[in-house]
C-alpha cells in the first residue's frame, strides 16, 4: 500500500470481528513498533501483546473499550530507561511515536485499531503491574 493510502485510509475501529491476527501478520506489526524512532534510540518501551482469556477479561476490568477486539497491545513507557534533560522525559513521546507507528502499519496490513486512554490506570497497574498507554488491533 502506499504511504498516503495508508495515512488516508486509518481510522479508529470501535467494532471488531472474532477473526484473530495471525502470527506473521502480527509480527510485523510489532517489528515496525520495535523499530520506530524514539528521543536517542533509547527505545524505552516495552510492547505487551494480550491475547488470551484471562489477559483479555484483565483489560476489560480496566477499560470499557476493547470492543471485543481479540488481540490487545499494550504500549508500556519507561521513565526510568527514556532519554532525560532535567525534568522532562521523553518516555510518553517515545511511546506515542511507537504507538502511530504500530497503527499505521496495522493500517497497512489489513488489520483495524484504536487509540485507548480511557482506563483506569490503577487497575490496570494492578492487573498488569506495568503500563501507561494501551491500544487494540484487530481484523476489521
């Protein structure tokens, strides 16, 4: 697919089918993740791929947005491990640009998604010890 056609064509799905990604499909999403540029090429996030039963019912304890979705990625910032200068960090930065990056290539493979903030962020400390920002991908 084109770059443009991608950029037009991504949207924020809110209804997803049973379908699952596959494996290949799902991994090269991540792969565009992994490679996204971040402030140094820190790279100071950690991508979660939630999937099964017990994951899934984890985040629906969070969120009332999953929409069904089979597959969920959680996209984990790292304070601790993002480039610094005084008091910025560039951790939320880093895993906002992971995060377009892994959209738009969900976009490019077939494969819908939305950007999630509507949670409750304690719960989803304590149901996953660690993140800040999730979102879900799934076959539209």
């Amino acid at each position: 697919m084109e770059f443009i056609d991608v950029v037009t064509k991504r949207e924020s799905v809110r209804k997803f089918t049973d379908e699952v990604i596959s494996d290949e499909v799902l991994n090269k999403i991540l792969e565009v993740g992994r490679i996204a540029p971040t402030a140094k090429n820190y790279q100071p996030f950690k991508i979660f791929v939630v999937r099964s039963e017990e994951g899934l019912e984890k985040i629906d304890k969070c969120s009332p947005c999953r929409f069904k979705s089979k597959t969920v990625l959680m996209i984990c910032g790292d304070k601790n491990q993002a480039w610094s200068d005084g008091d910025y960090s560039s951790y939320e930065m880093d895993a906002s640009i992971v995060t377009t990056h892994l959209m738009l290539a969900a976009t490019n493979y077939g494969v819908g998604s939305v950007w999630i903030r509507m949670i409750d962020p304690k719960a989803l400390k304590e149901e996953f010890k660690d993140t800040t920002i999730f979102m879900i991908v799934q076959k539209i």
